[in-house]
C-alpha cells in the first residue's frame, strides 16, 4: 500500500476525551476513529489488524473442529424471557420495532443458539459439536473509559458446545483451554497470559478467565508464579491459595480479561427444553459450554503490551503490514524494491509522500511495522537499504537483492 | 466437511409464516435459521456461502481501489440531527443508552463515514479515494415478508467516494458501474441484471439500480431489449422511453433490486462542513458518491434464480461445497475418494450418514452443490462413481482416478 493513497492519516494531537493508552496510540496512528464513546470505526490499518486477529482464532477453533455460523443481532424479546433476562440483563439495549414488537441487541449469544441447536438435536449421535461466530456484540455500559478494552459495540468471538453429559463438556473444556493458550501465543500475549480461575456460577466450581498482565487492566489477579495460573479478585477471598500447587504466596498484579471460558451445563437448555435421546430412548437435558474472546479487546491489550513513547510495536503476527518501506527522496528506486518486495508475497507499507525524514520516521514508529526499510543516497550508494527492526534502536544495511529473502 | 459432523440437518416441513420462496429454501436446506421476521442466522452452509458472495465483492471493489473499513453501528444522534435525518428517517432503530445519550443503528453510514473522512481531507492532494465496508445493517421495517430480500438486519457492502469536482465523481462513477456488472457476472446473475436508471435525488438527473428479472421480485422495471438497461417503475410515467436509444417498446418485468448507486454531489459533505483545499488555496467542498450491494440479498436473488422444485441450485463461484459425496453403503471407498478429493484442494461435502438413497438424494438436491458424486456398489464394480451436475437429469460413470481433474 502506498502511504500517499492510504486513506487516513497519523494525528498529531492527541484526541480529546480519550483516556485510555489503547485508543490514544490506535486513533494517532490512523488504525481506528472515534465515533462515540465506547464506539469505534476500524479505519484500514485497523482493519488489517482486526483481521488478522481474527483469522487467528478462526483457525485455532476450526482446529478443534468449530464451525462457524452468524448469528442474528436484533434478538426478540422472547428469547431473553425465556432465560429472565429480558428483566436482569442491564447491559441490554432494548429497542422496539416498527413491528410493534421489542427486541434486544445481542451482548451474548446463548438466547440465540440454544434454540437453534435444539432444532438440530435429536439424539445422543447428535453430539458433541461446538459452533462459534465473529460478531459484533453491544453493551449498554454506563461508562466507557478503557479505549477497545471495554466498548459499547465490540467484536467477539463466541462459541458455544453441547454435550450429552458432564465428563464430555470437561474433556472439550480442555481442549479449548489449550487452543485459547495457542491463540494467545500467536497473538503475541502468550507470556503474559493467564489461566485464571472465577467463579464458576450455577454449574462448576470454577470458570476460568485468560487473564493478561497489564498496568492499565482494570481486573486484578493473584498469580501463582509456580503455576502459571491466577485467582481472580471476586474469589481470592474463598481461594486464598494456587487452586493447584496450594502455594500460599500469590502476587497481585493488574490484567486485562482477555477471554472467559465458563460451564453452563443445563442452564441455558433447561428453559429453552433443549433435550436428546439416549442410547437406550430416553430424553436427558443437553449439556453446554461457552467460551470467549474479544478480538477488538485482544487488538487493544496487544497496543498496550507493544509500545514505547514513540509508538506501537506490533508482534508480527498482526501487524498491519510487515514491512514499512520509506523513500528519503528516492522514490524511483523505492518504487522498484515496493514492487519487487510485494511481488515476493512481502505486505509493504510504502511512505512514497512528499514529507521530511523526520516525518517520516515518526510516522513509522507511531505505526509501529515490525520493519523499517529506508532506502536514501547514502544507503544506494552501498546498493542498500537500511533495515532495522522497530523495537531496536540500530538499523544494518542490506543489500537490495537479499531484503526480500531477510523479510520473509 | 462430512455430513454426520455439519451442525444442521435438512428440515422436511416448510417454516411457519416464511411467505418468501428463497427463505424457505434456504431454511429447508439449511443454510439459515429464522431468529425473527425479517431477522436470519447464518449456518455453517450459508455461512460458506455468504463469505463466497463478500469475498467477490470485496475483490472487485479492492480492484478499483477501494480500502476497506468497519464502521461503528451505533451511530451517535448528532450524527443523524448534523443532516436532519433523526427525525426524518422512518426505517431508523432508535434506541437510549444507560450514558443519557441517544442512538440510532446504522441503517445507512453516511453521517459517520463523511465526518470521518473530513478529518482525512486536507488539500486536493487527498483526493480522490473510496472507502467501504461490509458490514450488518439495520432498517426498521413495518414488514418484512420478502425472506433475504427485505431484512430487518441485513448485510451490505457501502462504498463511498470523494472527489474534488463532478467531472472526476463521474469517472469514478462509470468504474463502479463496470465494477458492479463483473460482480454480478461473478455470481451468476450477470445475465439477468440490468443497469436500470433512477430518480437522481438532489444532484444528477438519474441514479441507477442494479436489478435482477425474478418472478419473486418487489420491484417493476422497464426493459429495454437493445441496450439491456431498464427504466424503474418510479421514473417510468416521465422517461417513457430507453435513456440510450430512445426505444419506445419498453417491457415491464418484475425484478429485485440487488444494488443501487448515487452521485450525493455536496448533500452530506455540505452539512458536515467537508472541504478541501485546491492548487490556489481556495476552499471547495468535497463532492461524494455512495455505492451500495447487499451480499445477503443477493444471496437470496441467486436462490430466487437458481432453483427447481427439488431445491437450489447454487452457482459454481458461491456454492457452500463444489460437490456433495453421497455414500450409498460404500464408507470405506467413499472415505479414501473424499480425502483424495479435499487433498486436491476440492471443497467436499460428504454424505457418509446411515440413511437411506432416496433420503440423500433428496438433501443433495435440496442442498444444490453443482455435483454429486456418488460411490455404490455398483460404480464401484466398475471403479467408478457416478458424477451428475445438479442441474442435469442423467450423470455418467468416472473412473475414480479421474474425478479429482474432472471436478477443477
């Protein structure tokens, strides 16, 4: 893509009324506006990340065996009656119709799925399967202060299993454990993600969140540095110990709720009378599972854990593009290593604009490609260009035939 | 995917109170769920399908230099007041927020994308570019009877563009409309689509529709044989005749609306005060076009075209599966030729099910992948299997090594 032709532009001032670290460095970068509070429009750049993000978990659910469906937004009131939570839910947003009728915009998805699993569950040989969406979900939150960490409109994955029976839904529960640990490290956030344990609600003793150390979290968690896992805040007062080593010295720490995986057992099925039959004929209640993540949200924890004062640094998994190619006023050689770059398959941010050097790095870094390569007459005349890695402070010079085959 | 893994079944009735034929089909089939009147989930098959229709959309407009965004939904009422359409705007979903503020669901994004692309326009220099997104939308209908033709909550992709004076919004407006006809071809209605001429609105004489011939259709278009455009019914008492050649012996035909395009000139650039500077520092407004495709309405117009009274009929280019694989007792072959199959890169639907011939045949006539394959005794005795286009009566024997080349 050629910078000149890109539709936004970085911001230099910073944007009013935006308190959060995330939203600042994406709206500055020119990855993301703001359309209201808690409501964000993904500009390219943004998108491309969004993207990506996607396709990862995308292909970590397929893996285990996931299929993907879309499900509605407007969710009749109905629906939400059957589980009371037409009443309770205060996060709705409830809107009524020209139709006469009242409906809901989804904020979760189970009011929505069950009855659509129900349709297609006859018997035990139905079972088990798992479908998710990528959907953008509304929250009527009263306040909206965390940037894409916490949105009045967001985009999540959500997937749902249904089982025949308790030791079923615990061996999948497991199985999505380990592909939300294998989502998170391609996300750049395994290391600092963890498996923490909440409260389990009506079914299990515990749900577990995927919980990521950051300053600016607005969860605190009690890590067992053994284990690897955490207790969240709501039962550190019950688990005062590592709920697997029963180590004693638990550290608190900040963190992001990345994800939630959470037992339902019947309590979705039982209103919606989501039943099977068994093997020998006779109706038992179909057993669930739910399990999410935030890809907006997960696209807001990696700008907070990948940044410096100069800008974001993405890992390179998501970032919009690998390599930000900028011309110091050699735009005819440029033109030639974009072309030969994005013909070798490389994704090439190209600053072919009529700006300063100094422009143009602080752009780069605020943008934050995992890669720079500068192509000026000091670096042509060594046949050159100068490449160097966004986080590190020193560039190398390459020569221009080996920069495709260093990129990839 | 094998048949006994996909989540949905086939479903022998017809749907209660689902007057359109396309949503019959499709829930009969399986591809989509009704959540409400005018209001559809998508499963795994019309899932597939729907990403096919976007995909091809969102090539063709990349193709012509389109970026593509995701704007927020929930748009801000001072949005809508900045163009006096809060109050004038029937088919808005109006809802409050738990902030004291009012929304309104995007039914329609030019009060955001025009604000937004203010903040980008600077000089002439920024000019011109195009902008899109494909994206759920939401209009308040009183009914909503036409099945994927008329929802509630729908998908569209909208394109907008920005331009420094008419005569470039014109050129840019003449590549949509090639843009639009290779779309259109792509997905199997390109020979029934016509370039069908509009009330223009505040600033050209006409906009134009893309509307495709369907018994099922809400629309009435006035044809002209030679040059395979139409008139709509809105226009047709003052522009009597074809707009190109002036052909008296306009047909009237019944149609669907699967896309529409406008020259907006300064009508939403004007009240959110959109300007640009040009080469002598003047001030200019910025003059817009808005182009609009409804991938799940297409989705239903190509059910609408392709079908007969045993099911769809989908279009190699947006079939959930190139071919359906029907076992008839033959697991253990039928398995090796399905992997042999997706191995080749071949999209596969397997029926290895324990029913009966009649029943397959009937789900892979409903489900209308463009070829059935099936391995029986009898095929196989002559190391065959049995390759039928879904559109034909009679199929012919394939030797098994063959049928991976013979599906390309």
């Amino acid at each position: 893509m050629r910078q000149s032709q890109l539709f936004t532009k970085t911001v230099k001032e910073l944007p009013k009324d935006e308190a959060s670290y995330n939203a600042q460095a994406l709206i500055r970068a020119g990855f993301v506006d703001k359309t209201g509070a808690g409501i964000y429009s993904y500009l390219p750049l943004g998108k491309r990340v969004l993207d990506k993000i996607c396709q990862i978990i995308r292909e970590e659910i397929d893996n285990i065996g996931g299929q993907e469906i879309l499900m509605a937004a407007l969710i009749p009131k109905e629906n939400w009656q059957a589980t009371d939570r037409w009443a309770t839910f205060d996060a709705l947003f409830r809107l009524s119709g020209n139709d006469q009728r009242e409906y809901a915009l989804g904020a979760t998805h189970e009011e929505v799925v069950t009855p659509l699993a129900g349709k297609n569950i006859f018997s035990y040989k139905d079972l088990p399967f798992g479908v998710y969406q990528i959907q953008t979900k509304f929250r009527n939150e009263k306040r909206a202060k965390a940037g894409l960490l916490r949105g009045r409109e967001f985009l999540m994955k959500d997937l749902y299993s249904f089982h025949v029976d308790e030791a079923d839904l615990d061996a999948y529960y497991e199985r999505v454990i380990q592909a939300y640990f294998k989502i998170f490290q391609r996300l750049g956030l395994g290391d600092n993600t963890y498996l923490t344990y909440a409260s389990g609600g009506s079914f299990a003793k515990y749900s577990h969140e995927f919980q990521t150390l950051a300053e600016e979290g607005e969860d605190r968690i009690h890590v067992c540095n053994q284990c690897r896992v955490a207790v969240n805040q709501e039962i550190v007062a019950e688990q005062k110990t590592c709920p697997l080593c029963g180590n004693e010295k638990l550290a608190e720490m900040k963190a992001i709720e990345v994800g939630n995986i959470f037992k339902l057992g019947t309590k979705f099925s039982a209103p919606f009378e989501v039943k099977y039959k068994d093997a020998a004929g006779r109706e038992q209640p179909v057993i669930m599972g739910c399990y999410g993540i935030g890809p907006s949200r997960a696209l807001g924890t990696i700008v907070e854990t990948y940044h410096d004062d100069r800008g974001i640094i993405w890992p390179a998994s998501v970032a919009p593009f690998r390599a930000h190619l900028v011309s110091l006023n050699e735009n005819q050689t440029a033109d030639e290593i974009y072309d030969q770059l994005t013909s070798a398959g490389s994704e090439v941010l190209y600053d072919d604009r009529d700006l300063s050097a100094g422009e143009k790095f602080a752009d780069a870094d605020l943008i934050g490609c995992p890669y720079r390569v500068v192509v000026s007459k000091k670096t042509l005349s060594q046949d050159s260009v100068e490449l160097k890695k966004r986080a590190d402070d020193k560039g190398e010079l390459v020569k221009i035939d080996a920069l495709a085959l260093k990129l990839k």
